[in-house]
C-alpha cells in the first residue's frame, strides 16, 4: 500500500509503543468523534500510539486532531463491499441488505479493502471500532487477517428506538450482528440502557458487556467554561435563556422544544438558543430553517437564536438559565454530564437512554416524556422558579470522571489489568468539547 501523506505522525511516540487503532465513518462534529478525539489524545500522551480510521475525507474535526495522533483515511474501493463475502461467504445472505442492495445499505463497506489493508501492513495491537456497521465491518476485516488483532467494539446511542432507519437495522442489522459480535475480544457501551439494548439484539451475554462512559468533563473544564461569551442575551438583566445543543435531526426532535418554548414564553420573558446548526447554513428548506419557520408560526421567531457550530460551548451551557435535552433517543448525552460540571440546571426527555441514570431519575434534572411539549413546558417553568443547587449538580459531575474513564478505556483496549499508567495531572489539552451524544 502506498504512503497516505494525511497518516504523517504529529509528535514522537515510543516505536515499540503498543498500537491501537480506532476506525470512525468520518470525523464530523459528532459525540463519538469527540469522544475518540479524547480517548486517543489521553492515551497518547501515556505512550501509547494512536491512529484514527477514518471513511470519509473533510470532517470539521480533522483539524482538531491532537498532536501525537495520526490520521489516515482508508479509501473506498469501486467493488470494496465483496470483501466481506471473502471474509464470510457463509453470511452471504444475512449481508445482502445491510452492505449490498438496500439503499439504507452501510455507506463505509466501500472502504473494507483498505482497512484490510491497513490492519496488514500497520499491525495494530488493538482495533477500536464504533457503531453497529463499524462494527460489523471491523469483525469482517479481522476473519481476513493472518496475524492477532485484539478488536473492542462500541456501542454508543439506543440501537432499537428511534427513526425508521433504526428499525431497519433492527430488522436486517441485527442478524448480521448476532452472528458476528461474539467473535470481538470485548464488547463496550456507553451507558447501561445502551448495554441492556445492545445485548437483545445482538444475542450478547450482558454481563459480557462493559459500561465505560465517555471522558467528556476534561481537567480544564472550568478555564474553558470561564471564556468569555460575547451574545448579548447572555448578559446581565436579560431574560433568562434555555439553551439545547445538536443538529436539528429527527433524533433531536427540537420541534417539540419550539413547540414547549411557544408554551413557555406565553407566560414569561424568556428565550431560546439552539447550538449546532444555524437556519441560514443549510438554507431556508433545511432543518434549521424549518424550525425557524416553526417559531414564527408560533410567534417566537424573535426569541430564537440558531447560532450554528460553536467549537466550545461550555461558557453558553455555564450561562444558560437551564439546559434542554429534547431527544426522542440517546446514548449517553455529553452535553447532561457538561450541565452538571457547570452547574447548570437541566430539564431532559426521559428518553432511552441516559439521562435517567446521569440524573437519578429526576434528583438532579427534571425529566419528562418523549414528545410532550406541555409537560416540557411545565418542568422549565418549575425550573427557571425553582432552579437545582448548583454545588448540588457539580458534585453529580464528579461521578464521571475524565480519568478514571480513560483508565477503563486503557485497561479494555490494551487488555491489561488495573495497575495502569496515572494520568498526568493535570491534563492540559488542546481539544475543545462539545455537547453532543
């Protein structure tokens, strides 16, 4: 294979260091590229030598990528998705519509090839791969290599809830994993209710899997909550300000935030910032645009603000009267954990899954149902009244702590036992952090 100038090595690393390489379909502004993004630039600076996959070129992400991580990014093949007849002709039928003929068919099998291809020539100590796809293709890739591969897998959002595509993976994914997941060396989730999902329909053990929770609330969380906002509704005498962080997909289901704010704002002053994608970056028929549209159906156009990406959020989530979650299905939302390192008191959907078990079911947010924009509406209400103790929540935060989960994360990956490496304290990092599942 020949070089890929975009793997040039950024820093030293030790070169019989062990290697682990995670595979990503690309490195967009998403949870789980954030959270890798942490995984490999903690490890890395304990020596070990990282590698990101990636499956797709132009991630708003890739300048991100800390020093001392390398990137490379695996090229589809014209007839990449055979590989995986050649890793399993036996599977043939239960691959026909997750990889082959279904237009919902996996975008990343394309790249199978080069992964293959990768894994022989690199000979990584570990592979980390990400999501039911990733996952499966990464099980494919190691039936074709000659040499030992030590391959973790992730699950990371509610595999069975949520848009018709997740019930599509249900139906036709879900074979197809049962058949392959028992062949990783471990099995990782992102929360219980991920874990307990993720065991049904991959015919899993659940006591097999392991919960290890994302490293989000990183050592400088407070310097860089502490950054100055400059939006003038954040300042002093201002209505108060609900804030929600994600792209305004089904999942987000942000219509029925509008719909709660629309209730909300009819009884008092307020106003309503969404963080991640701005109304005009995708045009008046996008999702953000509609949305907009909505509001001013709703007469609350003026006290919505679409602010688009913002590479750290922490100083608006530190500033927000209260943080909104209004998803129809998560995994374990960074963006709860961030609310409560800074103290900022939250109203949540008690959607599948994660905010129940990072808020107690209710004793350190307000929960309400899927879908209900009156009940939404209520339990901000009760909030900006009667909002939680900030110590309270902070002292929440601390459950999740970035060390300890990258500890786990180091112990799964590399197979070793807990005696590992302490992180260095503290951490300083060049990575900014972002509220998403």
């Amino acid at each position: 294979m020949p070089p890929d100038p975009t793997a040039a090595r950024r820093g030293h690393p030790v070169p019989d260091a062990p290697h682990v390489a995670i595979l990503l379909p690309d490195l967009n502004a998403g949870g789980v590229q954030h959270a890798c993004l942490r995984i490999g630039d903690a490890l890395a600076r304990q020596g070990v030598r990282i590698t990101l996959l990636v499956c797709a070129r132009g991630g708003r992400l890739e300048g991100a990528v800390p020093a001392g991580v390398a990137l490379r990014h695996l090229e589809p093949r014209p007839f990449g998705r055979f590989e995986a007849l050649r890793a399993a002709p036996g599977l043939a039928r239960l691959m026909l519509r997750p990889l082959f003929l279904s237009p919902q068919r996996s975008a990343t099998a394309p790249c199978l090839p080069s992964l293959v291809a990768f894994l022989r020539e690199a000979r990584p100590t570990t592979l980390l791969a990400l999501s039911p796809s990733i996952n499966v293709e990464a099980l494919l890739a190691r039936r074709r290599l000659d040499a030992p591969l030590r391959l973790v897998i992730s699950e990371r959002t509610h595999f069975s809830t949520g848009k018709a595509k997740k019930r599509w993976r249900a139906r036709h994914l879900a074979p197809l994993m049962r058949a392959l997941y028992p062949e990783a060396d471990a099995v990782v989730a992102v929360s219980e209710g991920v874990a307990d999902d993720i065991a049904r329909h991959a015919g899993l053990d659940r006591a097999s899997i392991e919960v290890l929770h994302n490293p989000t609330l990183m050592p400088d969380l407070p310097e860089r909550a502490a950054e100055p906002l400059d939006h003038p509704w954040f300042a002093a005498g201002e209505p108060p300000v609900v804030l929600a962080i994600g792209r305004p997909a089904p999942q987000k289901d942000f219509d029925t935030l509008v719909r709660a704010f629309t209730r909300l704002r009819a009884e008092r002053p307020a106003r309503l910032v969404i963080l991640g994608e701005s109304a005009t970056s995708a045009g008046p028929n996008g999702r953000a645009g509609r949305l907009l549209a909505l509001a001013g159906e709703r007469g609350v156009a003026d006290d919505l603000a679409m602010l688009g990406y913002v590479p750290n959020p922490l100083p608006y989530i530190k500033r927000a009267a209260v943080l909104a979650l209004s998803s129809r299905f998560e995994g374990f939302p960074n963006v709860l954990m961030e609310a409560l390192a800074c103290g900022t008191s939250i109203v949540s959907t008690d959607c599948p899954s994660g905010p129940a078990e990072i808020l107690d079911g209710g004793r350190y947010g307000r929960l309400v149902p899927v879908g209900d924009d009156a009940a939404m509406a209520g339990a901000l209400a009760l909030t900006l009244e009667r909002p939680f103790d900030p110590a309270l929540l902070r002292a929440r935060a601390g459950r999740y702590g970035y060390a300890a989960s990258v500890r786990g994360y180091r112990r799964v990956l590399l197979g070793t036992g807990d005696g590992v490496a302490a992180l260095p304290s503290p951490l300083p990092s060049p990575l900014s952090c972002r509220g998403a599942a």
